[in-house]
C-alpha cells in the first residue's frame, strides 16, 4: 500500500513545499504519481503554493478553528473529512500551511479518525517535518513531533522524519541544544528518522522559484531552453542545470536512505539528465 505523506510544520518558510516537490519528483521516478494536496489557502478559489508550481494539486481551504468547529460540527464534516478519504485511498502527499497542522491534529482526536482508518485499512501515514537553523523551527517542529507520538488515538502515524533544510546555515549550533538532546531520544524510544537537505548554489534555483517553475519542469528543460528563458549563455546554463541536477539527485538520495522514497532502478522512468545525476 503506498502511503500518505504529511509535510508540516508550525512555522512557515521551512521548505515544505519544497519538500513535497522533491518527494513527488522521488516517487514519481519509481511508481505511480502521487496525488498532491495543499492546505494553504483561506478560499477554494486561490491556489496554494504548491499549486502555483503543480496543476492538479487538490487544494483544500484552511480549517476553522476548535471553537468553530464545536459550534458547527458540520463545518468539519465538509472540510477535514475529505482529508480523511485521501488518506483512506494512500499515495498522497499533502502539504500543511503554517499554524495548520495543529487543527488537523485536534480533528482527527474528534473524529476518531485513528479508529476510522485502522478500520477502512488505510496506508501508512508518514509525517515529515522540515526544519531551518532557527530557534523557533527548532521549537515548533518539537511541539509537532511531539504530539503526533502521544495523539495516536488520532492519527495513526507509523514513521516521523525530520528534514534538516540548510537553506539558511547548518545545523551545527545547534548540536549540543537542549532541543537537539529531546529530538535524540525521538530517535533512540520512537525511531525518529533525521535526514537533511543542503542549500541549493544554483544560479537557477531562485529563477525557479520566481517562476513557479517545479523541479519537475526544470530537470527536463534542455540546456538551450534554459539560455532561452533565463537569458543566460551556453556555459552559464550548462553549469547552472548540472549544479541543480546534482542537488537533487543528493536530497531525493537522502530522502531514500530515510526510508521516505522507495530505492531507485535502472528503469525507474526518471528523465535522461536527473538520471545520469544519480
């Protein structure tokens, strides 16, 4: 059973969105796409982020909060059930905006949505966690950690991994932090997985995201289209489509050695250029 992948954290601009992107790229080279799902927007007629960068991301508006909710059951029947049936049908990667993670938590403890699931036979669910050097990253990923081990009457999840993003400086400071010894016993009583993701030196990395352009998009872009669109010489485009093929074929083999991707084949049905990356 392909599993749904829960990407969230408390904090925004962790790389979330990036995340989900490298794990659709990942999955995608080896099985079936996944079905993608933002929940990152206040109405059903603006795309999320995600969206921005994929056209069949399923977009579900922001809940409600808990008083709301226990004065309208029915507003968390229409919204939060439908993340239920996702997660019922698997192979879905679902991206949790900031300060959300903490409603679709308190859902599913009111729905039972632990028992509906175990009874329905649904996939794993997997919550993945990105974090940058920041103190209040390092918190709030915490705190989200945390409850999803005690809140198992909620959701079922059977693997947690924290993604290390180096998009703003390492980790290293950090190393002999009070949070960094409560996330080693994650790891030592309930088999937290910590992977990383380093910081990205192309000079097209944020041409892309300027653009919206996914990774998807851009690992198949010839070299000739890269000088077209972004104005760049032969050699610059060269150097810069290179340089960012390396860096994704390094997270999505991070990714793979934290149990997130399945391993890749031969015939893995990646495109030619990621594929002479790895």
């Amino acid at each position: 059973m392909k599993p749904t992948i829960i990407v969230a954290n408390r904090t925004g601009g962790q790389g979330k969105t990036l995340l989900c992107q490298l794990i659709a790229l990942g999955l995608e080279a080896v099985t079936d796409p996944p079905v993608l799902v933002a929940i990152d927007t206040d109405t059903s007629d603006t795309r999320s982020k995600l969206g921005k960068f994929f056209g069949n991301v399923e977009e579900l508006r922001i809940s409600p909060d808990m008083e709301e909710l226990r004065r309208d059951p029915r507003r968390a029947i229409a919204h939060w059930d439908r993340l239920g049936e996702i997660m019922v049908a698997g192979n879905a990667v679902i991206d949790v905006g900031a300060n959300v993670i903490g409603s679709l938590l308190d859902w599913a403890i009111l729905r039972r949505a632990g028992a509906v699931l175990r009874v329905k036979q649904a996939p794993p669910i997997l919550l993945v966690v990105p974090m940058r050097a920041q103190a209040q990253a390092v918190e709030d990923a915490l705190h989200i950690l945390d409850r999803s081990i005690h809140d198992q009457d909620g959701l079922p999840i059977v693997r947690r991994t924290l993604v290390l993003n180096e998009a703003s400086g390492t980790f290293e400071r950090y190393g002999t932090n009070e949070d960094f010894s409560r996330l080693s016993a994650m790891k030592r009583e309930h088999g937290l997985a910590v992977t990383r993701i380093g910081h990205c030196m192309s000079e097209l990395w944020p041409l892309t995201e300027r653009e919206y352009l996914s990774l998807r998009d851009v690992v198949a872009l010839p070299t000739a289209a890269i000088e077209e669109r972004f104005a760049m010489n032969a050699f610059a485009a060269a150097g810069a489509h290179a340089e960012l093929l390396e860096w994704i074929a390094d997270s999505l083999g991070n990714l793979r050695t934290a149990k997130l991707l399945p391993p890749a084949g031969p015939s893995s049905g990646v495109t030619p250029a990621l594929h002479n990356a790895y």
